[in-house]
C-alpha cells in the first residue's frame, strides 16, 4: 500500500477503506495521514528508559484452533501482529515488528484507548475534578434529553449505561455508520450535511434496560466521558492526557488522537501510540501508579479496577463468550481476569478490535504490548488464540 508517488487507485488508502484489509496494515499505523488528529505531547527530557535484556522465546509453543503448535513466529503470523512488546521486571525481552512498523510507529490502538481514559479519570478524580458518582448530566446537559439521563459517570466508566445502541461493527448503516461519520471516522454520502461527535447524542434517546444493569459495551459511553472530562476540566482532553499521564510516565515520543471536524476526541478508539510507550503504561499499573516515587495514577484506584468490579454484570453481557472458561470482570474501562488464587494475582487488560492488546500481570512483573491489523474487528478465533498464548507466556516466563 502507498508505495508509488502517486499511490495506483487500487493502492490508496481513504477515509473509505482505511479499517478494511489489506489498507489497514498501513493506515494502522499513518491514521494521522487519513483523520484530523490532536496531539498528546510526551516529555522528551524525561523518557522513562527501558534496559533490553533479549531472551529466546523460540521455545514457546501455543495449539491453534487444528491443534498445530504455534512458535513466537507462527502465532504473531497467525494474529496479524504488526508491533510486539513484552517487559519483564520493566525490561524489554521480545520486541518484533512487520508491515513497515517500527520503534518509533504510533499505532491505533482501537478501544485500549479507552484503557488510557480510565487511568485519567483516576487522577483527575483524586484531584477532585470528577466524581464517579456523579450524574452525567450535571456535567453535560445537553444530553438530559437523551437516553442518558439518570446515567452516572460510574455507569459509562463500567459500560453498565442502558443506552440502546448496537456495537455491530460490520453495520454499513444505522447509528453506528452515523456514529462514525460524526467522528470523522467514515467519510460523508454526497451530499450529506457534516455531523460532529457532540451533536451525535442526540441520536441516543432510546434505553434497552435500566442504568446498572449487566455489562453493554457502547463506544460513546466512552467519548461522553471524553466530553466530561473536557468540561469539568476546562481544558483539552489531549493536553490534560499529556500533563497528568503522558508526561510524568516517561513516555518516548508523542502520541496523537483523532478528532472530529471540531476538535471532539475520539477517546472510546482514537489513540495512537508506539508499542514501547503502550508498555510503559502497563509499567506503570504494574508500579501502581508511581515512577520514581512520584504517584501518577492514584494506586488506590489500580486497586479498585483489580478488586471492585461485577463479575455477574459481565457474565450476562454480550463480550462474554469472546473469553470462555475466564473470570472476569470489567471496571473503568479495563478488564480484569480475576484469579481463583490469591497467590496468582488478577491480570489486568485492554482490548480493542483489530487485535489491539495490552495485558499486565503485576504478580509476574509482566506486560505485553500487542498491537495488529485483523481484518475482522472481533476474530473470535485470534481472541482465543491470543488468550491461550498469554496464558502460555505467564505460564513459561
């Protein structure tokens, strides 16, 4: 893709095709070259660094769904992986890359950024700015006439919203398909007026349930707390990112995130980031919360994600069967394999379509960074494939 100047038409990567393969393995990682974007600047004065001590990981087999054993190879082939990091005791042991990407690649990261959001809603709710308990509308009340009215922010941080909205990411109509136009995300029918992701809400009237019920993932749950977040801050959602998280935590270069046509950002799916700074963010769970002393993310509210979520909420939700057989629940936007053993420990990690992942086990002192270019948003096979070559590297590492 986008070798030739100028790229031959079945080569160019749009707004049209961007998320579809093959365009996707490098629109994954030029998403600023196809939607408006807003920078989240890091501190280049203040890069936490990450000593390389490589370890062979050849040995480390995983069964695909044929029962075929799978080497490091063979699975990042299998997933589509186009960036691998993994840190043990905060140093990096594996770090392989494909399609064009590098150390200094910012990738989408698809709805780890919602991951990203969740930790800045904790700083910002030890400072005082937010409230988890806190109705949405007191904040925002433009959307009082929505479904959203009664909807604490707790409600949105947990998906446990009773908003009647399909997550069907292969919809080519509907709300969804407006959803995404809003966000500058799918580009616009002829002759179709411009949209903006505030004005979106207003779509949103409808309930499939009363709010606090089970687990039901909506994306613009997520960007409404975006706006909150903004509102109550008096600032942008991109320059408090920087501030409070990027900076502090040492990150490596900058990343970005997208923006509507004015300036909304796409927090429910929008960031991009190297795959080494996604690892300094699970490095920094795994310090709960601190570097160098300084506490960044309070670790009070790492504990509350590992320890206070519903376990029965997220079983009668629709994500569920995408992790059969495991305990988990889901708590300001990260989900939690939660553990039989208290010798083990819970397992923290975001997830976003396409094959973005970032898992941290704290009892291991272990992250892997994943990021991918699926050509299907929800692979149920490479989610369970996935899963079991984690579970495999806890195991073996």
């Amino acid at each position: 893709m986008m070798t030739d100047f100028p790229a031959r038409p079945e080569n160019q990567v749009t707004l049209a095709n961007w998320r579809t393969e093959p365009f996707n393995k490098w629109a994954f990682h030029h998403v600023r070259e196809i939607v408006a974007s807003a920078e989240i600047a890091n501190d280049p004065d203040k890069v936490a660094p990450l000593a390389e001590t490589p370890e062979d990981l050849s040995g480390l087999t995983v069964a695909d769904d044929a029962g075929k054993a799978l080497d490091l190879a063979g699975f990042l082939a299998a997933t589509d992986t186009d960036g691998l990091v993994i840190l043990k005791s905060g140093r990096i042991i594996h770090e392989s890359y494909a399609n064009g990407m590098s150390a200094g690649s910012p990738h989408i990261l698809m709805s780890v950024s919602k991951s990203m959001l969740g930790l800045l809603f904790g700083i910002l709710a030890q400072r005082g700015v937010l409230d988890p308990d806190r109705l949405v509308t007191d904040i925002i009340p433009e959307v009082a006439d929505t479904a959203y009215a009664g909807a604490t922010l707790r409600h949105l941080l947990d998906m446990r919203a009773g908003i009647d909205f399909d997550e069907d990411y292969l919809a080519t109509s509907g709300t969804i398909v407006q959803y995404r136009k809003a966000t500058n995300w799918n580009p616009l029918e002829l002759g179709e007026a411009p949209s903006d992701l505030r004005s979106f809400y207003a779509n949103l009237t409808e309930r499939d349930g009363p709010h606090g019920r089970s687990f039901h993932y909506v994306s613009p749950n997520t960007d409404l707390l975006g706006w909150a977040i903004e509102r109550a801050a008096g600032a942008r959602y991109a320059d408090l990112l920087s501030e409070l998280l990027w900076q502090p935590m040492g990150a490596s270069r900058p990343a970005y995130i997208t923006v509507d046509r004015f300036g909304a950002p796409r927090v429910a799916g929008g960031m991009c980031a190297t795959v080494r700074d996604l690892a300094r963010v699970g490095q920094l769970v795994i310090q709960d919360g601190a570097r160098d002393g300084k506490q960044i993310v309070p670790a009070a509210w790492i504990a509350d994600i590992a320890g206070n979520g519903d376990a029965a909420a997220w079983k009668a939700g629709g994500f569920a069967p995408y992790f059969p057989g495991i305990d988990i629940h889901y708590r300001s936007k990260w989900y939690i394999e939660r553990s039989a053993s208290a010798t083990e420990g819970p397992m923290l990690f975001g997830v976003g379509v396409h094959g973005q992942n970032l898992f941290v086990d704290a009892k291991r002192d272990l992250v892997i960074a994943k990021v991918s270019s699926q050509a299907q948003p929800l692979d149920a096979a490479k989610i369970s494939l996935t899963s079991r070559w984690v579970a495999a590297v806890r195991a073996g590492i």
